[in-house]
C-alpha cells in the first residue's frame, strides 16, 4: 500500500499524458509553449478568479506573493506556526518578520482570535509595521476566512492564501485558490494537483498585481524583452509539467469526489478511536492529508506499520522550533495548540485513486 500512490493515477492517464508530452516534444515549446497558457486559463476557470499565473514551484509563487506586496524589512507578516516551512520562510527571504500564530484544534488552521491577539500585541509593541496575513489551507481544508477577512479589513492588512495544500477545497461553493488579495498554490507531485516536477500558480482578481506577477516571474520584464524594468526572478512552469497538468486537471474533479468518499470512510471506521479531522458547515476539504491525533501516536503509528499501513507525521516541528527561526525569540509554551498538535498528529494514506469500498 502506498501513502500517495502517484503510479495508479499515471496508469489511469497514462494515455492521455503520454501523448501530451509527445505533443510538447513535437513542437518544441518547452518553455511558455502553448499548453502553459491554455493551462493558465482553465486554472482561472477553474478557481473562479480573473488570473491564473502559473510559475517554477509553490515556494515562489509566496515569494512573488511578497515582492508584490511590497513586504520588505520592518514589516510583521502574521502566519500559522503549524505548517510547512515555505509558508514562513518566504516573509524571512524578504527581510521581513514573521509573527507565528497559534492554530484551531479541530480543523488545524490559522486561529482567529489568536491571529487578532498577535496583531494587537505587534502594534503595541511598536517596533515592526504590521503589513500582511498569510492563512494556510493546511491538509485541504480552506482556512476561516470569514473570519480572516474581516481581521484583514479592521486592521488593513493584505491577505495572502497559502493554497498549496487547498487546492480543490471551497467555502459555500467558492473554491480555493480565490480567497485574499492574492492566492498561491503548488503542483509539487504529493499535492491534491501535482505534476511531474515542479510547479506552482499565483491567483488574484487584482489587474494590477497580475501584470506586476508576470513581469517578476521573468527578471522584471517590462513591454521590451530585454528591457527590465525592474529586479524579478526566473520562475516559469515548464511546458511538459503544463501538459501533464492539463490531464490532471481534466480528471480532479473525480478525484477529489473520491478523496471525500475515502475520508467518509475513515471517519466512519476511526472517529471512536482517534480524534478525527473536521470539517466545518459550508467547507469542503480536498484532503490533501487525512490527519488524527493521538496522546499515543508512536505506538499507534507502529501498529499501522506492522500491518502494511504507511503513515507519516505532517508536522512535527512547529515554526517557532525551527532552528532557523530561533532568534525570532519564541519560547516553549507560546503556541500551546499548536505545540500539541505537532506532538499528537499523523497522517493515514490519502489519494484520489484509494480503494473506497
Ligand atoms: C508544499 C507547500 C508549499 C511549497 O510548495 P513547493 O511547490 O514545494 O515549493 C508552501 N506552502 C505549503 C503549505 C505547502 O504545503
């Protein structure tokens, strides 16, 4: 039994990929070939935002997030401590700060009224400008942004959706990806939609931010190609993982009708057992991960293990434990939701191809 099983999904397409990538091969393209904007389109469509710009992985497409927002030193970026290390590392690349907040134990995500707490405090404190929130779909499931959105208004804050593990999820019909002033995501292999290498999109309904975008992600192009008119990076999807995508693509929705089903099943099977995930009215998940927690998680992990289960622990370091992150000052104790999750969770296997009988 595989975690992610990447090779069912390849033997399902296999046809309609392969003949994708010959397509690329045919025409030469490999990079902005055509198949990167036709993806880009269906991504827009797909999400329900004006733009869609795909770019080299997920990481990027947050630090293009940044350099759009204009976050730079001084600036406070608030985010969740429980995630994976892109989401904070992206506000330290630009020299700003990240201020980590504390998570909602049933669904995992950003805590509101944590998130309100850590911003009054940073004003009070006086010494950095409080400049933007990052909230995080973690395992699939969209964050509050109801809530989110209203802490953004109050307190003039730009929004920023770290989508990376949401994509496929929604609130009340409206998917992720269109949440924020601008929304990213990743298709590194073991996301809800990966491709084959690496790859990542930045959302926005902003015309503004969507030209700025497309100049950073190629060395700050203006209107003449060798013109620059500003410093960017070299961040473009390649054609081949656009091809690869467009397949994907055209198959998530069933997949993700499959994950929902697969974690139906879990629930029913484990919600006596474990504390399982959940899923709160109006939201969808695309479970990217099924995670339980358990006061015993070793010896629980090791009983899976035993019987051919693979199981994985996303996350067992919290930002604020992070060596890298250490001069930010944060002691044990800070984020005592988030300290319990990362000693408490793990992951069961999870896939759009899973056996749900
Ligand atoms: C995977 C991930 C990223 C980074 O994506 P890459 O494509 O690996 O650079 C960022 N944020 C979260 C929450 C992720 O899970």
């Amino acid at each position: 039994m595989q975690f992610i099983d990447l090779a069912a999904q390849y033997q399902h397409l296999k046809q309609k990929i392969d003949k994708r990538i010959q397509t690329v091969l045919d025409h030469g393209h490999y990079i902005m070939g055509p198949e990167v904007q036709e993806l880009e389109q269906k991504l827009a469509e797909y999400v329900g935002v004006k733009h869609a710009i795909t770019c080299a992985n997920g990481t990027d497409a947050l630090t293009l997030a940044m350099m759009v927002l204009d976050v730079k030193p001084g600036d406070a970026v608030f985010c969740p401590t429980f995630t994976f290390f892109a989401t904070a590392e992206v506000i330290a690349f630009e020299g700003a700060t990240p201020v980590f907040v504390d998570s909602d134990e049933a669904t995992f995500n950003i805590c509101p009224q944590d998130l309100e707490k850590r911003i009054q405090a940073t004003i009070a404190e006086g010494k950095l400008k409080p400049k933007a929130i990052i909230a995080v779909d973690l395992f699939g499931l969209p964050a509050n942004y109801p809530e989110i959105e209203k802490i953004a208004k109050k307190y003039n804050l730009k929004l920023v959706e770290d989508a990376a593990q949401g994509f496929g999820g929604s609130i009340d019909g409206k998917r992720a990806g269109s949440f924020g002033d601008i929304a990213t995501t990743s298709f590194f292999p073991a996301k809800p939609l990966g491709c084959y290498g690496d790859g990542g999109a930045i959302f926005t309904n902003n015309d503004e931010y969507a030209e700025l975008i497309r100049s950073y992600r190629v060395h700050g192009k203006g209107k003449d190609k060798y013109d620059n008119v500003r410093i960017g990076m070299n961040s473009r999807l390649d054609t081949i993982q656009a091809a690869v995508l467009l397949e994907k693509l055209a198959e998530f929705p069933t997949e993700l009708i499959n994950r929902n089903k697969a974690a139906d099943n879990y629930e029913k099977e484990l919600a006596g057992k474990f504390k399982t995930p959940q899923v709160p009215i109006d939201f969808v998940s695309s479970w990217a991960q099924y995670t339980l927690i358990s006061n015993n998680r070793d010896a629980v992990m090791a009983e899976y293990k035993a019987k051919g289960i693979p199981t994985m622990i996303y996350y067992g370091t919290c930002m604020h434990q992070q060596t890298a992150f250490s001069k930010l000052g944060y002691q044990q104790g800070d984020f005592p939701i988030a300290e319990k999750l990362a000693s408490s969770v793990f992951s069961l296997p999870m896939h759009g191809y899973i056996s749900t009988v």
